[in-house]
C-alpha cells in the first residue's frame, strides 16, 4: 500500500497469473480492500459480468458504461480467459482495456493463462488485447498449491463431524 501512490502516477499494474487456486483472487481483492479503507475508489469485476451488463445497451449506453470504468483509481479484472472469445466478446474485452489503457490508470488482471499464451496468441484479436495489458501490466506468477482443494477437504470433514454428531 506504501506503493500506491508510485504506481497511480506511474499506471502502473500487475498481471497475476498462474494456476486455479493458487489466490491471485484473494490478493487482489485484499488489495481493493484496502485502497477501499483508504478512501481510493476501486472495481472489482470480470468480463463475464461486464459482457452481461452490455447484453443489449445500444451503443451509445455501451460506450458510457466503458467508460464509468476510468472514474475509479484502479480496475480489477478476474480471471481474464474465462469468458467466450465470440468476435462480439473479443471486442467489447478491447474496448474496456483500450479504455483503460488511454485513460492511463492502473489494472489489475488475474489469469489462469501462461505468460507463453499472453506473449503469443492465437489471433489478432487477442494480441490487440494482451500486448496493451503486458505494457501496462507487470506479470507475476502465483504458483503453488491450490488452496481451494485444501480449504474443501476442511469443508468436507467439517460437515463429516456434523453429520456424525447428530448420529451419536
């Protein structure tokens, strides 16, 4: 956080990648929190959920909504990847970085994607996209243990124990 300020004026961002589960998500969205506790405004999103939300604007309500993005200090999307890479999909994801990206205010991006993918993609589409999110963007890798299969064997004995206290 001692950082923020640097990496505002710079537009500086990060790009989390690595593997399900290894908590690029929950660093993020530590890292929201507490911008948020300091007053800075931060969205948390993902394209999925903006792709829903441009479902049927018209265009002139499709580029204000993009838009509404550059008014806070710093946007994070999750799991870049995830959506479907429909043509219509592709252009509404290059919209919102490219938004971004003019607007020079810092990103925030977690993927499952290997930095190899984002270096070189498939299509012209994607390179538009990734080659403006690896300027912007420092990579990091999150490798480890997937937490989330460690935190539902704790889930599942938990519920276990319940199951067999109420058969004692």
């Amino acid at each position: 956080m001692e950082n923020w300020k640097e990496a505002y004026r710079n537009n500086t961002g990060l790009l989390l990648f690595g593997d399900v589960g290894t908590g690029k998500s929950f660093f993020t969205g530590c890292i929201a929190n507490a911008l948020l506790d300091r007053d800075v405004p931060v969205l948390m999103t993902n394209f999925p959920t903006i792709l829903n939300r441009l479902t049927g604007m018209f265009s002139e309500d499709r580029a204000d909504f993009i838009a509404s993005f550059d008014e806070y200090d710093l946007l994070i999307i999750d799991d870049l990847g995830v959506e479907r890479s429909t043509e219509y999909a592709m252009e509404q994801m290059f919209f919102v970085i490219d938004s971004r990206y003019r607007s020079r205010r810092p990103m925030i991006i977690t993927t499952n994607l290997k930095l190899a993918e984002l270096k070189n993609p498939p299509d012209l589409a994607h390179a538009r996209i990734y080659d403006r999110i690896l300027e912007r963007c420092a990579p990091i890798l999150f490798a480890g243990k997937n937490f989330r299969e460690e935190n539902a064997g704790v889930t599942k004995q938990a519920a276990k124990d319940i199951v067999n206290r109420k058969h004692e």
